[in-house]
C-alpha cells in the first residue's frame, strides 16, 4: 500500500505532520494546528499562482445509491443494467446554484469563469488563481514552506483560511489552500536482495497453479488498470521482461494517462503493472498516474477520481494499492469520495483497494483502521501467506466512519458470535468489515530496475485479485453478459464463500502486543472470504 493523499484539510500520520482540523463560526473559518512541525515557513508569498480544488455539492445522491444496490444485487431485476457517467451526470451533478456561487464568487475577486475548469456533471471545479484573489477570497495568507529533512522541498501554503458566506452551503470541501504534501507511510517491503533469475517465491507460475487460473482473456472490450500516486512510475522494459520470463503473452501497457517517467520507476508501481498482467492475461491495460498535483511531492486521491469519471472510456477494473489512517481523513471528505465510488459501480466498474500492511495497527488499546479500503462502495484486498494461513501483518478490521452495510451483516455477525473475536473494546463492532478478499501478499518475485527483487504487501495481493475479476468479466462479456460491476452484494448475498479458498489460520496482529482477528471458517476481518478460486468462480458468474 502507498497512498498519502487526500483533501485540502488532511491530518497526517504522526511519524510525519499531524494537522488537526477546527471548525469555528458561521462563516466555517478552517484552522490548522502542527502537531509536529517538519515544515519551517521562510517567508510570506505574494505573488504566484495556486490550483484549488472544490467539491460542489450534488444533486439526487439518494437516486444514486438506491441505482447502486439494484444494478449489484444479482437476485435484482436490474442487476447489470448499468447507467455510464454520462448518464449519471444527467441525474447527479453540481446543484446550479451552487454552480454559480463559485463562478460568482470567483468573479469578485477577478477570477472570470474561462479560469476555472468544471469536471463532468459540474460538481467538481478545478481552478488556477493569482494567489493575490485566493488570499482575498478565502481570507488566507501564503508563506513558503522548507521541509527540515528536504530544503530543496519547498511548497507555498496558508496555515489558515476562512469559506466565504457566498461559498457556504454549497461545497463539501476545498482543497490546495493548506493541505501539506506527506510522505510514504506504507510501501511494499523490499527484501534486501536482488538477483538474476527470477524463478524465486511468489511468481505467476504459483498463482496461476494454486488459484486455478489457466484463462487467457480474448474480449476486445474487457479492460482494468492500475492507480498511481507519488511519482511512482512504472518501467515498460521490466514490464516486458517480467513477462517474457513467466511465458506471458506480452501486454504492454495500452495507454498511460499522466506523467510515466519510464527511467525512474518505482518498485510499487512495477509491482502493479506486473501482476494485474500476470492475472489479468490479454486484458487491455491502463496506468493511470496521478503525478501532476497542486504542489511538489503532493498528490490528491480525488485527482484520480475526477479523471477517471471525466474518461467515458474509463477501465471496467481498478486496482489501487494506497491508503492512510481512516481516523486522518476528514468524514466530509470522506463521505464526498464515497459519492464517486458509488458512480463506479452504478456504471459497471470494480474498484479493488489494498486493505495495509499493518495488522489491526494497535495504538493505545484501539485498532486503527485504514481508509479507503473500508469504504462500504470498495472492494477491500487482504493479505495471505498460502492457501489458509492469513499473513500476520495484513490489514482488517472495522471502520469508525461506516456503519456496517446491509449487504455483510449476517456474516459480520457470525463472526462476531464466533467466540473468536479480541476483546470489544479494541474495535467498533458496528462498522464496515474488512477486507472482503484476499490473496498472495509475501515473498512476490518482481522484476525493478532490470533486476529480479523480492517485495511484501497487500500491494501485491490487490492487482493480483484485480486480474482475477477481470479474467471474470472476460468470461461473462464473451457470452454476451455485463461486467460485474460493485462486486459485494455478489460477494455476500449470492456466492457465500463459493468459489473461494477459505483461510482458517492464523491472525492479523501485525506482531504487535495487541491481538489480532483469527482467521475462521467463513468470512473473517483478517482475510476476507479467502482467495479466488478461478475455475469455480468463472462457472459461477456465468450463472448470474
């Protein structure tokens, strides 16, 4: 896992630089307290630009979950009938009014409206402004910040700034004013070594094997890809020379959209290129590359989103191995990006998120869940060691955010009963479980740099998986069926645990003091259902 993202009003991990978020009057004024300070201020800025992103609010959200369960329930009479973006656009969009409050709102400050570039549906507005007008409207003042560890890092925020009475009451969020850019927390872990040959630990050979994959696909309308955050770019030579020593049909990567600077890759993203193509076989592939941000080192999730919804022609499968600490992210936010995931499933597109690297990650007797991959909208990927034993430091657990949806109560709740669980006060027991799957997580044989390397994470099992669901959408589009979309209501209510190896060993403690959630018959909060077992699992799809 990797991502450090998120909105205009991030909290960091406390290894970096915690910003706390205070709401204060009518006016919304945004205060941000450091924590811990990793960035000293060399002086104000006056002149310049910044890029501001505002989250508009939307119209018909309640139509678009209600069209959410009914096209991803199997046993409902519309499940497949999927509406594309366009489409949603029409019924969900920015509220004109609040539409216009921004352009109005922008306009007194001498922002006129050809500045600010609107995403699909409006309800998401993209805009470059002299800082000059931004500090007018929003009450802020910029400085130049130098990073203590990094002087040559250096990035122009405002500490403070105060929404506008036109603005309230008409966006969720506003990023790029005082979001601080972060540090990786999480990456795959590298194993001190290299080597020639890469005929060592998990490679394709042993998943193909062991999952029962053997399928090549052949639709020409199937398609899946990887997200890419931090400049982490891919290399198309090792990408090429992965495959050439695992006999894998060569699949080069069909289209990059963003910044791919092929001579500086970075091992998560070889990692992920590697193997969705490793599983995924044939499946026409994306890289979708969210380098280009606000600000040096600085990325945002939402980037990924808004370009995706703005892309009609966007992948059926996304495969994305980043996240933070659920407890860091704003719930606006948080909710406001739960709106998007739902777009993609209502047209017909799987979203597959690495559940950590971590364990429960015990801190203070409490379990700290990780966030996007407990969204209730997401599929969560975690982390096995083989065929039943969960991988100790795999991700899992329940979100604080989310109720636990209706689609998983009834296993969530026999797990809860199971007389197996930790002690209930390590966890919220009425949030949304994860993972819901699992896969390969250790000792994943990659090809970085030209040379053979060893990586662990739920990095590896999340594009792993992701190739699998797009081997099944292969099966059903060639047989004239639609893809399978938001894949839960599937996973829950209709297989069961079918088609999946049930993990029954071990926990997810991370090695930490704390206990973790012991793997059981069934679903559990340490792997899910299991992993894939592709053979079964592409008959029963054909079914629905």
């Amino acid at each position: 896992m990797t991502l450090r993202a998120l909105s205009g009003l991030l909290a960091l991990p406390a290894t970096f630089l915690l910003l706390r978020l205070l709401l204060t009057g009518p006016a919304a004024a945004h205060e941000l307290e450091i924590v811990h300070d990793f960035w000293s201020s060399v002086g104000r800025v006056r002149s310049g630009q910044v890029e501001l992103l505002l989250a508009i609010k939307q119209t018909n959200v309640d139509w678009l979950e209600q069209k959410l369960w009914a096209v991803s329930y199997p046993d409902s009479p519309e499940y497949g009938q999927y509406v594309n973006f366009d489409g949603i656009a029409e019924v969900v969009h920015g509220r004109p009014k609040s539409v216009r409050a921004v352009v109005d709102a922008f306009a007194k400050v001498g922002v006129g409206e050809d500045k600010i570039d609107f995403t699909l549906g409006r309800d998401f507005a993209v805009v470059v402004a002299p800082i000059s007008a931004v500090e007018e409207l929003f009450s802020a003042e910029f400085y130049l910040f130098e990073h203590v560890e990094d002087p040559n890092n250096k990035i122009v925020k405002s500490l403070t700034y105060e929404l506008p009475q036109a603005l309230v009451g008409h966006l969720d969020f506003v990023s790029g004013i005082s979001n601080f850019p972060r540090q990786n927390r999480v990456s795959p872990r590298r194993h001190h070594q290299s080597f020639t040959s890469t005929k060592l630990g998990t490679d394709p050979d042993t998943i193909a094997k062991n999952y029962n994959i053997s399928y090549v696909a052949s639709n020409p309308g199937n398609s899946q890809a990887v997200a890419s955050f931090l400049k982490q770019y891919f290399s198309p030579s090792d990408l090429s020379r992965f495959q050439e020593q695992y006999n894998i049909q060569s699949n080069p990567i069909a289209k990059t959209e963003g910044e791919n600077d092929q001579n500086d890759p970075g091992i998560e993203a070889d990692l992920d290129v590697e193997y969705i193509t490793a599983t995924g076989r044939n499946v026409t592939t994306w890289f979708v590359s969210i380098s280009r941000t606000a600000n040096k080192n600085q990325e945002d999730f939402l980037y990924w989103v808004q370009q995706q919804i703005n892309d009609t022609s966007s992948p059926w499968v996304h495969s994305i191995s980043y996240g933070d600490y659920e407890m860091s992210i704003p719930t606006d936010y948080q909710n406001r990006t739960d709106i998007e995931f739902m777009k993609f499933g209502v047209s017909g597109r799987s979203i597959l998120i690495a559940s950590g690297d971590e364990g429960v990650h015990c801190r203070k007797r409490k379990y700290i869940p990780e966030w996007p991959t407990c969204s209730p909208y997401v599929t969560s990927v975690g982390g096995t060691e083989s065929l039943d034993q969960v991988w100790i430091d795999g991700g899992g657990g329940f979100s604080d955010t989310f109720p636990m949806p209706d689609y998983q109560k009834e296993v969530v709740e026999a797990y809860l009963n199971s007389g197996k669980t930790p002690p209930a006060k390590y966890f919220n027991k009425t949030g949304r479980g994860y993972p819901d799957v699992s896969a390969y997580a250790v000792n994943f044989v990659i090809v970085y740099d030209g040379s053979g390397t060893v990586v662990d994470g739920t990095s590896c099992a999340t594009p792993t998986f992701a190739g699998v669901v797009s081997c099944l959408n292969d099966v059903r589009l060639n047989n004239g069926k639609s893809t399978l979309g938001f894949l839960n209501p599937l996973l829950y209510q209709t297989l069961k645990g079918k088609g999946f190896f049930d993990i029954t060993k071990g926990s997810n403690s991370g090695g930490g003091s704390c206990p973790g959630f012991e793997a059981i018959e069934g679903w559990d909060p340490a792997s899910g259902w299991g992993s894939p077992n592709f053979g079964l699992l592409s008959d029963l799809v054909l079914d629905l």
